[in-house]
C-alpha cells in the first residue's frame, strides 16, 4: 500500500472509531472501580474502544486516540497541532512521551488478568525525526516483549503513513494485584 492509501485507510479507521466510542456513550472521563471489576484489561480496552468506558482526558487534550487492541498490543493515533508545540516552535517532546507511554502502557494492559493492574515504573523515550502540524496522523504502536508476575516491558514506535519512524520507546512496568475494596 502506497502511503496516499495508508493515510487514506488510517483516517477511515479513526474516524470509524471514534464514531463507535461516542454512540455508545464514551466520553473523557474516569471508569469508576465497579466499572472494571472483573474485567481483564483486554476487556477493559475494547470496552473502552465500543464507548461503553470513558476514555482518559489526556487523549482529548492531546489530540490523539486509540484505534486498535489485540493481546499484547495497542495503537493509537494522533496529529500534532500547533497547540502541541514548545517554547521553540517545534511539537514539544511531552506530545510524543505521551503518545507512545499510552501505546505502550495499553499494550500492557491487554495482558492483565482481572484483578491485576500496572505502573508504569520507567520510560525511555527517543526522538528521530522532527514532526509537525504539517506531518499529519502518525500512529504509536505498542507491543509487550515480557509480561510476567511482577513486571512488564513493552516497546513502541511512531510512525508516519509512509512507514518513516519519528520516535521509539521502551516501558518497564510494574504489576500487581488490585486492592478488594477496587477489584470489586
């Protein structure tokens, strides 16, 4: 697929899920405990994905949403504006760490049995290639390498429509078990 159709496939998938997140009901917001409880978090994100759960404020306010789980993985999918540049006229560096943090810590989250929840205990984040309010949609895709008792990695990578990467990332996550008072 040639990068014209890539754009044209992405923004149709965006669009298609964001559609199905608000018709049925999905807004920012904060899932309350009961609202997740016994759930694992792979249900927890197509949930999410379906509008039945909120999706977290930060994706409003940074313009960017998820459009994909499967075990083990997340993409999300996000445009940098002008409102998302620095002090120095480029997108601030925050916008990618966050962008690729959510791709990372949901691809995390679709492996959590219910009853167990993660932190993210360390990120590394590099920055190849200058993006702008001109790039248009680039997609964070995160996968887990390991997703064990106690902790989680996961690596990530954005990239263009024309396949180019911007940025990469790596998580070393946390993992434990919900307090009973939250898991239900």
């Amino acid at each position: 697929m040639n990068p014209e159709e890539t754009l044209a496939l992405w923004n149709e998938e965006r669009e298609t899920v964001v559609a199905r997140m608000l018709a049925g009901g999905g807004k920012p917001g904060l899932a309350h405990p009961e609202m997740v409880a016994g759930k694992t978090g792979l249900e927890v994100m197509q949930a999410m994905l379906a509008g039945a759960l909120p999706f977290p404020h930060i994706a409003d306010t940074l313009d960017f949403s998820l459009v994909e789980v499967a075990p083990g993985k997340a993409v999300f999918q996000g445009t940098p504006q002008l409102k998302h540049y620095n002090p120095l006229g480029t997108v601030h560096g925050g916008w990618y760490a966050t962008l690729l943090d959510s791709a990372l810590g949901c691809a995390v989250h679709t492996l959590m049995p219910a009853g167990r929840a993660y932190t993210t205990a360390e990120l590394g984040v590099n920055i190849v290639r200058a993006a702008s309010h001109k790039t248009g949609p680039l997609r964070a895709i995160g996968t887990v390498i390991h997703c064990g008792r106690q902790l989680a990695t996961a690596e990530a990578r954005i990239v263009g429509p024309d396949g180019k990467l911007y940025a990469h990332a790596t998580t070393t996550c946390l993992v434990f078990e919900v307090a009973a008072a939250q898991a239900g």
